[in-house]
C-alpha cells in the first residue's frame, strides 16, 4: 500500500467511527429503544468481551486446548471464579495474573 492509501483508509476508518458512534447522539430522545431490546443490550457489552478473550484463552501454544496444561485457560476460569464472588475486577485481575505467572514459573 501506499502512503495516500494508508491516510485514506485512517480518514475512512475515522469517519465511519465518528459516523456510527455521532448518530445515538444526534438521534437524542427522537428515537426509543424497546425496554425487551435494552435489556438484551445489558449483556452485550459482556458477551463482545468473551468473543475477544475467550479464543485467546482456549489457545496453548498455538493449538486449540481446553486441557488443565493450558495455563492461561486455567488463569481465566480462576479469574472468573474469583469476581463471581467477590464483584472485584482489580482483585480479579490480580488473582488471574497471580495463578498464570505461578503456572509459568513452577509448573
């Protein structure tokens, strides 16, 4: 790619970015949401997380691997269980970061 092109698909990205995010709040209160679709919307934010972090954690090694010698798949469900519990995302950060880096060193 050239130079122009790169600018033009950086503008491009921009634009379309500024566009989708500007409309909600261009729309204002002309446009309602169901209350069945904003509460389906709740989890949205939560499921486009596991889509990102999950087929990262179920990979070891460069392969596919749901087995317990998978360590950052051993991280995440502990990480998992420790804000179910607790509600603490910085304690659930430490907690995941804590098993894996132990995994890593001692196992």
């Amino acid at each position: 790619m050239s130079h122009f092109q790169i600018w033009v698909a950086l503008a491009g990205m921009a634009l379309v970015t500024i566009v989708t995010r500007a409309l909600f709040l261009m729309a204002g209160e002309r446009v309602s949401v169901p209350d069945r679709l904003q509460r389906a919307l709740r989890y949205a934010p939560a499921a486009a997380l596991a889509a990102i972090i999950l087929p990262d954690l179920m990979t070891w090694q460069g392969h596919f691997s749901v087995a317990p010698g998978n360590f950052k798949l051993v991280a995440g469900a502990v990480a998992m269980g420790f804000y179910l519990l607790t509600r603490r995302m910085v304690g659930m950060i430490a907690a995941g970061m804590a098993v894996y880096t132990g995994l890593r060193l001692f196992a």
